[in-house]
C-alpha cells in the first residue's frame, strides 16, 4: 500500500509546516514593527522609521498568498523579502543603542534578532525539501 501513496504528498505537507512555522515568526515581527512605528522615538528618528516600514512590507509581501493558503507563492516572496528583513533587522540592531537603552527596545532587538535567525532557518529547510522534491522526481523519472 505504501508503493501506491503520491510521493509528493509528504513535501507538501512539509512545505505548510514551514509556511505556519514562518508566519508564526512573522507575528514577532510585526509586533516589533507595531511597537516600533507607536514609539515616540519614530517620530524623531527617520531611521526608525524606515525599520518600521521595511518590517511592514515585509510581513505584506506574504499576506495575500497566506490568505490563500499558496504555500509556494508564499515561500517565493519570502525568500525575495528575506534580504530585506535581515539588512532591517541588522540596521535596528546598529541603531538600537543610540535610539533608547530602554528594556522596551532592547527586547524588541532581541525579538527581532531571534525571529529573523529562525525565519533563516525555516528558509533554508524550504530550500532543502525543494531540492529533496527535484532530486526525488529525477530519480524517480529514470526509473
């Protein structure tokens, strides 16, 4: 029975897990980028802001395909935001300091730091069970 199941069907299944995986992170963000852009300090901080912004178009580029449940639109938009969440995350994490020591801030660092490693990870498992798929189908089409 095994031999009549669609090989396919367990990397699908993968490839979901990772999409939820990667909104779940996504949550932190835009809870940092909420903070962010609400802080007094954004008002005077134009560097701040843009965090704020690049944070939002980043968690919007993947909306519309999580709204319908497209995991591989999904995947690709993150992977084409994912130089820009981390170039984001690396300037708040430069700036930080200089905009406020508060507790607040640090943790929103830190938040952000932990969110954009994990999403790194979740993206080169995509990468990985995309690859498994393509070698998978090649061996199976020279059988």
């Amino acid at each position: 029975m095994n031999g009549d199941r669609d090989p396919a069907a367990p990397i699908l299944s993968q490839e979901r897990k990772i999409v939820e995986a990667l909104d779940n992170q996504l949550a932190h963000v835009w809870m940092v980028r909420t903070f962010l852009k609400h802080s007094e300090e954004a008002e005077e901080d134009e560097e701040l802001r843009s965090v704020s912004r690049d944070l939002y178009d980043v968690c919007l580029a993947v909306g519309p395909a999580l709204a319908t449940n497209d995991d591989k639109t999904y995947l690709r938009q993150m992977k084409k935001k994912w130089s820009k969440l981390r170039k984001t995350t690396e300037l708040y994490l430069e700036i930080q300091p200089e905009i406020s020591g508060h507790t607040n801030f640090k943790m929103a660092a830190r938040s952000l730091e932990v969110a954009t490693g994990n999403i790194e990870t979740l993206l080169a498992e995509a990468r990985l069970a995309k690859s498994k798929t393509i070698s998978g189908k090649s061996s199976n089409a020279s059988s």
